[in-house]
C-alpha cells in the first residue's frame, strides 16, 4: 500500500533569489526547468530507496 508522494513546490521567485544570492541570474524559465529537474530527481531517489512496495 503506497502513498502518492507529494514534495512541496518551492515559488519560482524563491528560486530566482537563491540564485541571485549565489551569483547566478536566472530567467523565470530557467528557473522553472531547474526545479522541474530537482523535482523529478527526488522523486526517483525516493521511490528507489523509501518505497517499500518496490523491495
């Protein structure tokens, strides 16, 4: 029995800003396609390790 996994959606101006305060300008788009990246990302790592319906 496995729960959808759901992450919390950081806003993108959040993400702009990071970058920004790290020395990167970042365009709404690129930001957009880095978090949609990170996402998609942590949605493989949980599913590979947490979840145990896959074992």
């Amino acid at each position: 029995m496995s729960k959808e996994k759901v992450i919390k959606k950081i806003p993108i101006e959040e993400v702009i800003e990071y970058f920004r305060s790290e020395g990167m300008e970042l365009s709404k788009e690129e930001a957009e396609l880095i978090m949609e990246f990170l996402y998609n990302l942590t949605l493989m790592v949980i599913k590979k390790y947490f979840d145990i319906d896959q074992k």
